[in-house]
C-alpha cells in the first residue's frame, strides 16, 4: 500500500496461478517503489511523433516543457526535476518552492529575455547548463529573492543587447561549487549583483566581457572566493566593487584584459567604500591591474 507523507511509495505485488479447478498455486510477492518526489522533462526530437500535450512528468512519460515542470514543483516542496534534451524555455520562470534541477543529461536553453526568478525558496541546479541569449529587455537572467540558490557543476552563460546581470540576489544567498559563470554585453555587465546577501564560491570560473565589466558588485553582501578565476575583459572595469559587507578571497587567479583606466580610476583589482571588510586575502594571483 502507499507510504504516508511525500516520500516514495511502495506497492507490494502479489501473483499466483489458478486453474479452473480452483487450485492455487505458490504465492510470489515483490515490492514496487514509485518515487513520486521525481519530475522529467525530454526535449522533442527533430522527427519525433511525440504529442507535447501528453507528457505527465513521469519518467515513462515525461513532459515536454519545463514550464510543466516547474508548476508541477510549485505545487510540492521538494521535487526533483531531471532534464533531458536541450530543452527550448520560451517564457519567464517563476520558482516559489524548494527543489532540485538535475541537467546531466540535458540543456536549458532560454529564448529572448526569458529568464529565472526564485521567490523565498531553495534551488539547487545540479550539472547544469543553463543558456539565455541576447536579451534586450532583462535586466538579469536570474533573480533571486529570498532563499537560496545552489549550483553544483554548472555552466551558466548568458548575454544582453545592451547591459545586464547574470544574477541578482536580494536577501538570499548563493552557493557554487565547481561551476561556470559567463556573462556578455555590449554596454556594462556584472556576473553577480548582490544587495544584502551572501555569496559562497569554490573552485569556479566567473568572467565578464563588456566595455564597463564586474564579476562582482556587492552592496551590503559577504563573499567568500576560493580557488577560482575571476576575469573580466573589457576597456575599463574591476573584479569586484564592494560598499559594505565583508569579503575573502583565498587562492584565486583575478585577471583583467583591460583597454583603459575610465571612469574606474586607477586600475585596481578590487575597490571598496563605506564599511566594507577584509575578512581574509591569502595567495591571489592579480594579473593585468596594477594592484589589489
């Protein structure tokens, strides 16, 4: 019989032979785990007889959207979402419970300015790619407020007409592990745009490439960088601009292929204003500024 709660259940299947005497032979019995906490998604393939509307987000079934997927994971805290496919995002996606999004085996790809916005909830993006491109009317590809956010071997790319963020975060928190983080413009562009957050880094590539670029600009937020590249090529621009908060940064490489001072002033890896605090600075590599 099903378990109770949101957990798997578990089927317990009973078989026998009867002849038309009534004779019954031996009993066999097996257990059936369903994992109902699992969602699917597959990407139609070019020549594929496969009906969108028919996917139920079962393994055997899956859907054809993510959209699908992700109403499925706000009506329950704590599914898992499995990609397969490069499966095409074609409007704005609006996470507010907690899940998992497993992409080993598929792509995120979003069209023009659709993007992510996660609202008070957990997300953890798990082998990941996650693509947008050319966007003319986002500011950011990912919004996050509240929650928090997880990457774990990704590769997040994402690009804009004129400027934008690869991620923003207000009251929330970030964690990346192993990751890939890309962001390109035309006019100005940062990786991460932090008010009142928290970011934690670890062994990650973060770059920016815009006339005016930041991997980092952190209001009021902390920061932990470790063993990771941070680069931004550009005519003028910095690694990271911090007003208040805290940062570390321990054993990373921070590059700049930089063409000019600017407006930014002397060519510094890293500027800080108001409160800002050094928590840790041990065994950086700085190339292409002229100091921290």
């Amino acid at each position: 019989m099903p378990a109770g709660g949101e957990g798997p259940t578990v089927y317990r299947l009973v078989a026998y032979a009867m002849d038309a005497s009534g004779n019954v032979g031996e009993r066999k019995e097996q257990l059936l785990t369903v994992d109902g906490m699992n969602v699917y998604v597959k990407a139609v393939q070019p020549g594929e007889n496969r009906n969108p509307a028919e996917g139920n987000g079962s393994s055997a079934c899956p859907f054809t959207s993510f959209e699908k997927a992700v109403a499925a994971v706000n009506s329950c805290n704590g599914l898992t979402v499995h990609i397969e496919g490069n499966v095409v995002v074609s409007s704005d996606i609006l996470i507010e419970k907690s899940c998992v999004i497993e992409g080993s085996r598929g792509c995120l790809s979003f069209a023009k300015d659709a993007g992510i916005s996660i609202h008070n909830a957990d997300v953890k993006f798990k082998g990941c790619q996650l693509v947008q491109q050319s966007a003319i009317n986002r500011s950011a590809f990912i919004n996050v407020l509240g929650g928090r956010i997880f990457f774990d071997s990704c590769d997040v790319t994402a690009s804009f007409e004129l400027s934008g963020n690869l991620v923003n975060l207000h009251s929330a928190e970030l964690y990346a592990g192993s990751s890939s983080f890309s962001v390109y413009s035309s006019s100005y562009s940062s990786v991460f745009y932090s008010s009142a957050s928290r970011l934690e880094i670890d062994s990650s590539c973060c770059s920016s490439s815009s006339y005016t670029s930041l991997v980092f600009c952190m209001l009021d937020s902390d920061l932990r960088l470790e063993r990771s590249i941070a680069s931004v090529s550009c005519n003028t621009g910095r690694i990271a601009d911090f007003s208040g908060g805290s940062y570390a940064f321990e054993d990373n490489l921070l590059n700049g292929a930089l063409k000019a001072e600017g407006i930014m002033g002397k060519l510094s890896a890293v500027r800080t204003s108001g409160a800002a605090r050094n928590v840790s600075v041990v065994s950086n590599r700085i190339r292409g500024f002229e100091k921290w």
